[in-house]
C-alpha cells in the first residue's frame, strides 16, 4: 500500500470520526491541535505511529478500524 492511500484512509476515518462536531471540539476529544486535523483530515501531512496511537486510544478505536488492510 502506498502512502497517499494510508493518508486517504486516515484523512477519510478521521472525516467520520469527526462527523458534526467542530475542529475545536474533535481536537480537544484527540488531542491534537486544530491545525494538524485539517491537514490530516485534507492529505496535507502525515503523522508518526506514535501520535496514531495516542489518537486512536483517545477515540477509542484500534488501528484496524482506520486501515482496511491492517
């Protein structure tokens, strides 16, 4: 898989995750500033496995929920 694909995976998990809720609201459920949701959710950058993690427990999920092929 290559990366532009995990990015659109990501981008696309962290869009439903989000749902209605503001940049303000889903970055203070992940942990995250605001600046780095959008340009995650938007392809923009990437983010180390570490900060995944964290992200994730914060959501409550695992990384299979993020990835198809995981």
């Amino acid at each position: 898989m290559q990366k532009s694909q995990l990015d659109s995976q990501l981008a696309e998990f962290l869009r439903q995750k989000r749902g209605s809720m503001t940049y303000a609201q889903f970055s203070r459920m992940t942990g995250l500033p605001i600046s780095t949701i959008f340009r995650l959710v938007n392809g923009q950058q990437s983010i180390t496995l570490g900060k995944l993690d964290r992200v994730l427990a914060r959501l409550k999920c695992k990384l299979s929920d993020v990835f198809d092929e995981v």
